[in-house]
C-alpha cells in the first residue's frame, strides 16, 4: 500500500489539466460511540487515521460513472447525493479506497466527500455532512478540519460539543470478523454519557485508552457473535487500551507513540486479524 497523501488545495477544488484527484483521510474506528442517555442521539468521537483513506479521480463525461471502489459507491446515490448539494450529475468518477468496505473505516463517508470535492462543492463542512446523512441516514465527520475534536451526533450530522484531543500515541490493528456497513436503523448502543463526562476531564493517555476499552467492551456485549481477542492482546502486548469500529470490522491497540513491541504485528494476525496497520494519532 502506498503512502497516502492529502490533496492540495487546487485538487480538493476539482481543477487541473488532465482531470481533477483528491484525498480524503479516514478513520480507524472510534474512541467512542453509542446513545447520549437511552434515548439519546447517537454520538461519537472518531478515531482520525489520516495515514489511510480514500483516492478518486474525476474525468469530464456527459453522463454520471462510476469505477472502482469495490460497490463502495452505486449509481443511484451518487445521483442522489449531487443532487442534494446542487452540483452536476456528471463526469467519471474513480475510487481507490485503502480501507475495506464495511471495515468501520469511513470508506462510504470518504467517497461522497470526494464526489462533493470534485465536482465543485463549496458549502459548509456541516451542509456536506448532511447531503451525506440525506443518501446514507449516517455520516462519519471525515469532513471536519479536526475530526476527533468533536463529539459528533452520526446520524443528524451535528457537532453536540468540543472534545479534548487524546495526546499521540501508535495504534495497531486490523480487521476482525466479517465487514458490516452502517445501518442508519440499528440502535444497539450503550449508553455513553458516563464516557462522555469522563472524556471531558481525562488527562493523560491512559484515561483516554481506558475509555475507549470501556466503549468497545460495551459495543462487544450487544454487538458480538464471538468473543473479541482484544482485550487479551491488550494485556499480553502491554498496550494501554484498545478501540474498534462500533459498526464495522476494524479494532486495534493503543500504545504510547513509538511504544508498539516488535513482532506485535505478526500475533494481531496471528488472532485472525487481517490488513493489519500502525499509524500514530492524537495531539502533540
């Protein structure tokens, strides 16, 4: 897989000479995620893995098309999609994701952003994640100068409150059992609002990691067929908590930057995780 590289400006505009690319960064899961209390909307606070992400290319055509992208992408919401944003139902669109489809890793969020991108969009980052939510009921906040800075309402395409920023740290992880795309009617949620006031005032990376072991234990209690290895590879690999995609495949590791053992990616695959990467995320 090669590096990812964000777009320059000019590309994120949809201009140049041989046909317009862009870049749009993922996530990895989230740190956490479920209900504001057992009614509550549901919210989030993303896992941004900007070293991932999704590639498109846009060509002139007369007609709207499509390729690549693994069915990440159909016809009929593509149309939909530029039609809720004003923008032109057409031109060859080309997706490249690097995260699989169903993986948690906001592949589906990503390709609208890059349609939206390249085919001249200039509203407001909440008025895209709402075109997004009008085609898909959920949107991840990939469209947000700081992602993870947020907690974010999913499925109406709100910023609920400002969030502290976890410091840097090195995630590893993987794709564990089968891909599940987001289904904007599931609400098999734990209530978070105990997590959500505790993120507020953690401190250390720690707290942090210790939060998102919480949240993932508790997606894992509604959520999972099988036992999670997770928590197991946690405590053998002295990680300090792990994280996951509370409606998809994707789970890791948290460590202290640079802290990953060596050989710890062979045992991820070793549990039956697969595409397994490390990245570094958080604040300074």
């Amino acid at each position: 897989m090669r590096p990812f590289e964000p777009a320059s400006d000019m590309d994120r505009q949809g201009t140049g000479p041989k046909g317009a690319e862009t870049c749009v960064a993922g996530h990895f899961g989230e740190w956490v995620q479920g209900r504001l209390g057992a009614e509550g909307p549901v919210a989030l606070v993303t896992l941004h893995c900007p070293d991932f992400g999704l590639r498109a290319r846009y060509t002139p055509a007369e007609a709207l098309q499509l390729s690549g992208g693994d069915g990440l992408l159909d016809l009929p919401r593509a149309q939909a999609f530029l039609r809720a944003l004003n923008l032109p139902e057409s031109g060859h669109f080309h997706l490249i994701p690097d995260l699989p489809v169903g993986g948690g890793g906001g592949m589906s969020t990503a390709a609208l952003v890059a349609l939206a991108r390249l085919a001249g969009c200039d509203g407001t980052a909440l008025n895209l994640a709402r075109a997004c939510i009008a085609v898909e009921g959920a949107s991840d906040p990939l469209m947000l100068p700081v992602p993870e800075a947020v907690l974010w309402a999913s499925r109406r395409g709100d910023i609920l409150q400002d969030m502290p920023v976890p410091p840097r740290c090195s995630v590893l992880g993987g794709f564990w059992g089968a891909p599940q795309r987001t289904d904007a009617s599931d609400r098999r949620f734990a209530d978070i609002s105990d997590l959500v006031a505790q993120w507020q005032r953690a401190s250390d990376l720690k707290d942090f990691a210790q939060l998102a072991s919480q949240s993932a234990a508790r997606a894992a209690a509604l959520r999972d067929a099988a036992p999670c290895p997770m928590a197991d590879l946690a405590r053998d690999l002295g990680a300090l908590g792990h994280v996951r995609a509370h409606t998809g495949s994707a789970r890791g590791l948290i460590f202290a930057s640079g802290s990953v053992p060596a050989g710890a990616a062979s045992v991820l695959q070793q549990a039956g995780l697969r595409q397994v990467v490390q990245f570094e995320r958080g604040g300074a």
